[in-house]
C-alpha cells in the first residue's frame, strides 16, 4: 500500500431499484489492492445484506471482501428502525453500534457514499 488511509465505502441505498450497493461493494474489492476499505452500510443499504434474498449480481464481492478479511458493518441503529435484527442478516457481516459507525466515519481519509 502506497499511503495508509482510511477509506470508507458508505452504502445507503437499498438493493433493489438501485445498483448504488452493488457498485460500493464493486468499489471495495476494486480499491482493495490499496487500501483495506471499511464497508458500511446504513439506512436501506441494510437491505443489502438479508439473509435469503437475491444477492446474484454482488455475493461474489462480499465472498471476497470475507476472504481478505476486510471489515462490512451494518449499523445497529439502521437495523432496529428497519424492524430487523441480527438474526436476518447473512453472517459475513458485524453489526456496529451507530456512535461506533459515527465515529468511524468521523475519522476517515476517505469516504466514498453510494
């Protein structure tokens, strides 16, 4: 890596009816000969990350983002308010509390929103 930076790929939109998600998660494996990219998403993006729906066009990134272990966080507070919890969610992903999130995104070098 080049320069350590921060970088944070921020999901908001919902999978469906929008490729903004599958395109951060396509960021996040296309940046991650340089950076190790935190990927987080909030609001809808959520959706992104169900157990059970159709992730056909983007389970290979979170597939390899997983395998060079590199972090994808939901945010808790984004989770609750979608009446969701940990148990819909497919496992590669960890659930942050919203100030952990808040915090992360504070200190980044880098944000990239989709």
């Amino acid at each position: 890596m080049s320069e350590e930076k921060n970088l944070i790929i921020l999901l908001r939109e919902a999978p469906h009816g929008s490729l903004h998600p599958v395109e951060g998660l396509r960021m996040s494996v296309a940046v991650s000969s340089d950076y190790d990219p935190i990927t987080i998403a909030i609001d809808d993006a959520v959706y992104t990350f169900l157990k059970g729906s159709d992730k056909t066009i983007y389970q290979m990134h979170i597939d390899f983002l997983k395998e060079i272990d590199l972090d994808v966080f939901v945010d808790k507070r984004s989770l609750e308010e979608l009446g969701l919890t940990k148990e819909d969610l497919i496992e590669q992903v960890e659930i942050k509390e919203h100030e952990e999130i808040l915090k992360l995104i504070s200190e980044c070098d880098l944000l990239i929103p989709f």
